[in-house]
C-alpha cells in the first residue's frame, strides 16, 4: 500500500508568497481546482517541480481523477487521494495500491516544505522504493498540527528515531535472507544478534547527518503548521490557496479500517489555468 509515515481558519493567498514554500519570480503557476461534497479546494501547481506538475495537468485534464475516493484520511496530519481502484470500491474494501501503471521520478527540494495546505505525492516506502519515486496518480495534501516553538526539540528527536527506522528498514532489506532463514531454522540467538548488529549500525549511521529543523521549518511550523518529519522524503508539488475549510471538514470525518472514511468522498478535479 502507498504510504507516508505518520508522525477552520481560511489563510489568505498570500501564504503562498510569504511562507515556506517555493516564492513567485514572475512564473505563470498552474491552477487546478478539486470539487469535493465539503466544498472546493483551489490549488496551485509548482514550476519547481515539472515532471509532477506536468504528470498532474496531464490527468486532471484527461479526467483521470473525477469519481475517485480520498480513501486515506488521518485527522492533524493529511488527506489522500488518486487511487483508479476507488472509483468503483465495495464498502470496507482495502484501498491504496492502485495508480496508473508508471511512477514518477522524485523532485524532492528542501525548500519546498510540508506546512499545511502542501500538496504532495504519496509513494512505496524507502525498503522497495529506495529511490524515493512518486506515485503516478496519488497525491496527499497535508493538514497537519501547529507546533510550540518549545516543542520543537520533541519534534527533532521524533525526526531522529523516524531516520533511524528508515535506515534500519533498508538494512534489514538488504540482509533479509539471512533474517528469513535464522526465523524459518528457529535460530533465535543469531536472529536476534543480527537484529540488534543492524539497529546498532542504523543508530550511528544516523547521527552522521542527524534531523535538524532550519530557522525556515521551526518559523513555519511554530505558525501556520504541517508535518515537519515529512519533509525531504516526499515530493511537495503545490499548495492549497483556497478551500482550507474544506480540507479541514474532510481531516476531520470518522475513519474504518485502513484509515479510509466511512462515508465515501469523492472529487473531480479540474484545471483552472495553466
């Protein structure tokens, strides 16, 4: 399943132009607009990142999105959408795999950042997926929380421990033979000696480049708030600038199994402008 990892007010436009992500040089930015039974979320697409900007356009306006679930939905943290499986999903059924039959390559910039409103590509986790590639269809938009800038040390050791896991994953990826065979010959004591060697060796990879938050992340997560632990991991390819009620009534619904919504959501997506 296409996972992240997991860790109202209406802000005007101008968010756009003044915090976090990418600035306007004078670029035409593409408009798109998803219609949802809450309402209309209004989004903008960014020049930074022209293979997902492109990719987006190209299946709004082939109608690729129209009728598809937010099948994904994690209240402070984010909504998701783009899976064709949705279109015709049986109720309880299990969501997220679905795509159009390529991926994406990542763009990942670190100054385009996970505040709320971010519009991202959702992705396979780094143990298949080391390259960080995008989904072909799926995307998420963030809603997350606003962080107490006294905080702000929890969320750095929580980005450390998540770095840690990542490193580990890709670890045992790599030795997972060896780990398969110690289980299936029942050889405890070498499974577990393997294991700690592995989680020792992903703890002090780790704190060669340790999570930091830039003077950028703790102003824009002590403010308009996001999911800071995402950032650098998943392609942000546009933002929200109209409609932050709407994301927020949708974060907001009861959730089944698998975090999809009880009562379907649907969208059409439109583009406005390109």
């Amino acid at each position: 399943m296409i996972k992240l990892i997991k860790g109202g007010l209406i802000f005007a436009a101008i968010l756009f132009f003044s915090c976090g992500n990418a600035q306007d040089n004078g670029d035409k930015r593409p408009l798109v607009l998803i219609r949802t039974n809450f309402g209309d979320m209004k989004l903008v697409l960014y020049n930074e990142t022209p293979k997902h900007r492109d990719n987006f356009l190209k299946l709004a306006k082939a109608g690729f999105y129209d009728s598809l679930l937010f099948h994904r939905v994690i209240r402070d943290f984010m909504i998701q959408g783009g899976d064709p499986d949705t279109r015709k999903a049986l109720p309880g059924q299990k969501l997220g795999n679905g795509g159009p039959g390529y991926e994406i390559d990542n763009e990942i910039n670190p100054i385009l950042l996970h505040k709320k409103g971010a519009l991202a590509a959702a992705r396979q986790g780094d143990a298949i997926n080391p390259l960080k590639k995008s989904s072909g269809s799926q995307f998420y938009i963030v809603q997350g929380l606003v962080f107490p800038y006294n905080n702000l040390q929890a969320l750095e050791d929580e980005g450390n421990q998540k770095l840690s896991q990542r490193i580990m994953n890709q670890m045992a990826s790599s030795k997972s033979d060896s780990l398969k065979f110690y289980q299936q010959t029942n050889n405890k004591g070498a499974f577990d000696r393997l294991v700690a060697k592995l989680q020792t060796a992903a703890m002090d990879s780790a704190k060669l480049k340790p999570f930091k938050l830039t003077d950028a992340q703790k102003q824009l997560y002590t403010t308009v708030g996001g999911t800071p632990h995402l950032d650098g991991n998943y392609t942000v390819f546009g933002e929200l600038i109209e409609g932050f009620a709407v994301l927020d009534s949708i974060a907001a619904q009861h959730t089944g199994p698998n975090d999809r919504p009880v009562k379907d959501i649907r969208m059409v997506v439109r583009v406005i402008s390109e």
